[in-house]
C-alpha cells in the first residue's frame, strides 16, 4: 500500500514537472529587468520551455506548460504595476483599488501566457521533424506576435527590452529593423541551444554506440551554431555602436530638465499645485541663468488646462527670461481633454502642441467603454474623458521638429520611428512615474534608451519623480537623476538628421521571417506529398 501511493506521489510530480519548470524559466526570464537586471538569462531563458515544446510535440498538453511560461515572464516583469495601490489619493477605497490593481497585473500576465501558448500551438503545428524549420519558424511566429501585440494599447515587455541598459552593443541591432531585430536574435540562440538538446537527447534514446561521434556531432551542429550567431550579432552590433556621433557646433542645442518631485497625492490639491509652480518655475530661472536653450518639464507638470496656462508664474518667468520651454498640462478638444506639451517661445506665446497618443487603459481611458464603462465607474471615479493625439502629429519647435513622447508611448517604437522619418532630430520625452515602484521608471528609462538607439537621436527625458536623464544617440546615458527628489540639469545634445534603416523602412525583418519561414514550410510539405 505504502509503495502504491509513492508511486502515485511520484507520478504526480512526474506529471507536474513540466509545469513547473516553464513557469521557472518564465520567472527567469522575468529577472532579466529592473529590478534585478539580469539581462544574460535571456540568451538560455526560453530553452526549457522549447525543449518541452518540441519533446511533447505529439500530447496534449502544450498549452498549460507554454501558458504558465508567459504568465512566468510577464508577471514577473510587470510586477512594478502593483504600485499604484493605493489608489486613495485618486479618491478610491483602499479596497477597489485592491481589485484594480490586482486585475490590471493579473490581466496583463494572462494576456502574456495566451501570447506564448498561441506560439507553442504554431510550433507544435507547423514545427515538424527538422530542426532548422522549427527555429525558423518559432523565431518568425515571436516577432510576428509581438508586432501584433504592439499594435494594440497593451504593450511594454517585449523580448527585446531584456537587454536594455546593460547589452548596449546588441541594442544597436534595432537600428537594422527596430526591437524585433533583437528579440530575433534572443529566440534564435535559445532555439539553437534547445535543439541542440533535443538531438543529443535522440542520440542517447537512439542508443548510439560511438559517444566521441554521433553525440558530439550533434552537439557542435546547433551549440557551436549558437555560440557563433550569438558572436556574430554582438560583432555586428559592436560595428554599429562604434561609430562616431558627429556633433557640429551648429546643431547644438544646451536643453535644461527640472524633476519637480511633486508626489501625485498632492499634485491634485490647492498645495500640490502651489509646490509645482513653484518648483518648475524656481527649477526654470535656475536653468535659463545657466544659458540653456530651452527647458523640459514633465508630464502634467502643471495639472491645468492650456486656457489656464499663459496666468502662472512659470509662463511670466518664460517672458521675463526669454528662454523656450517645454510646458506639460492638459489640452481641450471639445468636452474631453488630452495630456499635452506645449512650446511657449522666448516671448511667452504657445507656437506647438503635442498630445498623448497613447493612453494608459484604465488609468487614463476605458476600453470597450461601452461595456465595461459602467462597471469600471463603480469601482472608481477616475475620469474616463481622456483622449488621445491623432496618430500623425509632428511637433515643431524654435529649433526644429522634435520627436515628442509622453510617458506610456515610450513603449511603442513605431511612434518614434514615424516622427524620425518626418523629419524629427532630437527626442523629448516627458513623463510622470509618480505613482510606481523604483523598477518602473528604470524599466521606462530602459524603453528610452533603446528608442534613442533605433532612431539615432539625443534623448531628454523630464520626469516628475525620477529618473529623468539625458541619452546619446548610442544609448548611453550621460546623466540620470536620483529618484524621489527635486533635481535642475543642463546637457547639450545635437540635432540630427540621419535615417536608420530602421527608421527608413520600419520592421521589414519581421515580414521576410514571417515569408521565409511559411515559404519553407509549403515546400516541405509539397515534397513530402510527392
């Protein structure tokens, strides 16, 4: 009796295992970001989950094991969103904001697990006996979903950003084809590896006599493969992060940040509002006394409407200094409102205006309002009246057309990429990351990084809490700030006119991958029928 029911408990851990072990490589992979930063798991995160993908390929149960893989990763990386409970200063009890919270992480972690259960389902499918096709395809079904993905308002963890900011020289790939580039590489290498695993697994299963042969050989043709692509991209990567930044004393352009520390809970009351303009207007004084150029504040960084804007201190100390400044508050369109940034020139005076494109769901819109508008509204009062920028704006300045971000899209590469090819020669990002843990705005800083990469442009960045910085068009940061304090920072960047491919053509590698892979898939099976 006692033996029966050890072998049903070591049945059952059997059974379990796989389960076990993909939402373990999941979590790995999930430690690849701020926090913690251990970017280099990404290079073998994937490999269990393949191997069990292509192991299993003829039972049932590839979806639970893939499921909890995406669930691993994302659940893990996003973890920074259960900061923004409480949500009491919005004016929701402790309670609902409990449930929003929870439901938004636990969504977006779903969400993650569907994405790569829908890639394991392909894999399964499509995959076949040849290893070669089965890289091929699982790395082209990946960046094909991502771009899906990021085609949507729910974005921010693609594969790519792994290795942002530490693995600056393989960020330079996205200069070739955007992130997909990288996230490429990163499922490319771990398929090597996994299939490298698989066939020395069929050799020793095959009972292959000749150990110093057979095995080996197996071994080197897809282990050494790996290690020589994972060489190669760095190489090429390296080529691209070496090249010199041209910086003509004509394009420069001396840009001041002041992070005003305004702690959300305050910023909407009479006080919050108090410290703000005083802050950003003490913050710019300061700066305009140094001889920058202009000045960047954050998002919202006075939380009233334009109308309201040209009556503050801020704006009279533009007129009295003469000096640009990039003003965040918020835009009128109708009865709704956008977040905005406005450039008042050396006289005071708004010349342009860019809105927020993409909103954050739940926080700053409901989607599928019409359904869930109602239950959403009784859970809270957030305000549901937010609109976003059209999808085609361009912002022009005294200095020339910049790329222009605020918050959320920092996310989107597509946004910078369409303002660089419209002519944008630097980039201005304006957030406000108040009300998250310390990750988020490093993994913010970390999206930042790679759009100044891909687009090659000077970045400033302006947040409200930390961590504003300045970047080079390498991705190195030449200055961030502390967090939860109250800094002034003066940087000269450069305005730039070149064109990446990326920039050039968009993401084409995803397309050719996506091509390449169904065309070798149909001839396969052609050649099998015959």
């Amino acid at each position: 009796m006692q033996k029966k029911q050890s072998k049903k408990q070591g049945e059952r851990l059997t059974s379990s295992l796989p389960y076990l072990i993909t939402l373990a490589s999941g979590i790995l992979m999930g430690l690849t970001v701020a926090p913690v930063g251990a970017w280099f798991l990404a290079w073998i995160a994937l490999v269990p989950l393949w191997v069990l993908v292509v192991t299993s390929a003829k039972s049932k149960n590839q979806f639970p094991p893939a499921f909890l893989w995406g669930i691993g990763y994302h659940g893990v990386a996003l973890f920074w969103i259960t900061g923004i409970h409480p949500m009491t200063w919005l004016g929701v009890p402790w309670l609902p904001s409990l449930a929003i919270t929870l439901f938004c992480w636990g969504f977006l972690s779903v969400l993650g697990g569907v994405f790569v259960a829908i890639w394991a389902a392909v894999m399964v499918r499509l995959g076949g006996q040849k290893s070669w096709l089965r890289i091929l395809i699982g790395t082209a079904v990946w960046c094909g979903l991502e771009s899906l993905w990021s085609a949507g308002p729910l974005w921010w963890s693609s594969l790519a950003y792994t290795q942002s900011p530490h693995n600056l020289v393989i960020l330079h790939l996205g200069q070739l084809s955007g992130p997909n580039t990288v996230t490429a590489a990163i499922v490319a290498v771990n398929g090597l590896i996994a299939e490298g695993w698989t066939n020395r697994q069929d050799a020793k299963s095959a009972k292959i006599s000749s150990v110093s042969s057979a095995p080996l050989r197996f071994v080197n043709k897809y282990w050494v493969i790996a290690t020589g692509l994972l060489i190669s991209l760095h190489l090429i990567g390296f080529i691209l992060y070496s090249r010199p930044i041209a910086q003509p004393p004509e394009t420069a352009l001396k840009v001041g940040i002041v992070q005003g520390n305004i702690p959300n809970r305050l910023l909407r009351s009479s006080e919050g509002f108090r410290r703000a303009q005083e802050n950003y207007t003490n913050g710019y004084l300061t700066l305009a006394d140094q001889g920058v150029d202009a000045v960047l504040t954050p998002e919202g960084a006075l939380p009233i409407f334009q109308r309201d804007l040209l009556g503050t201190a801020l704006v009279a100390a533009v007129k009295l200094k003469g000096v640009v400044a990039w003003i965040g508050a918020f835009g009128e369109r109708g009865d709704s409102y956008t977040i905005s940034l406005f450039t008042f020139n050396n006289k005071g005076e708004i010349v342009s205006r860019y809105d927020k494109t993409k909103l954050v769901p739940l926080g700053e819109y409901i989607p599928f309002e019409g359904i869930l508008g109602g239950i959403i509204q009784r859970l809270s009062p957030l305000d549901a009246h937010q609109v976003p920028g059209s999808a085609n704006q361009v912002f022009d300045t005294p200095f020339g057309r910049a790329i222009a971000s605020i918050c959320y899209e920092s996310a989107f590469p597509e946004q910078f990429r369409r303002q660089a090819a419209a002519g944008g020669q630097f980039i201005l990002s304006s957030s406000n990351d108040a009300h998250y843990t310390a990750s988020m705005p490093f993994q913010h800083h970390a999206q930042d990084m790679m759009r100044a990469i891909e687009t090659d442009r000077w970045s400033a960045r302006a947040t409200n809490t930390g961590y504003s910085a300045f970047v080079d068009p390498h991705g190195r940061t030449l200055w961030i700030s502390g967090y939860n304090t109250y800094e002034t920072h003066a940087e000269t960047i450069y305005r730039r006119q070149t064109k990446t491919l990326y920039v050039r053509w968009g993401d084409w590698f995803t397309p050719f991958l996506l091509i390449s892979s169904g065309g070798a898939w149909l001839v396969i099976q052609l050649r099998d029928k015959n």
